[in-house]
C-alpha cells in the first residue's frame, strides 16, 4: 500500500489576503441579521421559524439583531 501525503496547497498573495480578510470578519463579527441565522445555526430558515420561535433578538432601528452567544445559550437552554 501506497503512503498517502497531504497536498501543499499555495495561495497567491490576492488569494491569501481576500481569505484573511473573511476570516477576519466572520471571527469579529458580533451581531447577526436574520438572514445570517441559516448560516450560523446550519438550518433552513423555515427549521428556524418552526422550531426557534423564541430566539432572542434586539431590534435597532427596525432591524433585528441577534447576538450568537444569547443564540447558542438559548440552545443548551432547550
């Protein structure tokens, strides 16, 4: 049996900085919009509404913000 080795992948200067830059901002980023909610919890928006009525959310100046650690402890809280 053959040995397996990772690939080396290199990234080009633009690439890495444009990934550095998303890394950045999804590590930083404190507040979600509603739109975010599929993406940060991994369901569908209407997984969401049925089974998460009770999420908490602040609203601010008609937008309503959700903050992810009130949403991950409103999980554990089920």
């Amino acid at each position: 049996m053959e040995e397996v080795r990772p690939i080396e992948m290199l990234l080009s200067e633009r690439q890495f900085q444009i990934l550095r830059d998303q890394v950045i901002k999804a590590v930083t980023r404190k507040w979600l919009r509603t739109k975010d909610l599929p993406n940060y919890l991994n369901m569908a928006d209407s997984t969401i509404r049925e089974n998460l009525p009770g999420l908490p959310f602040h609203i601010v100046g008609g937008t309503k913000l959700y903050d992810p650690n009130e949403i991950d402890d409103y999980i554990k809280d089920l």
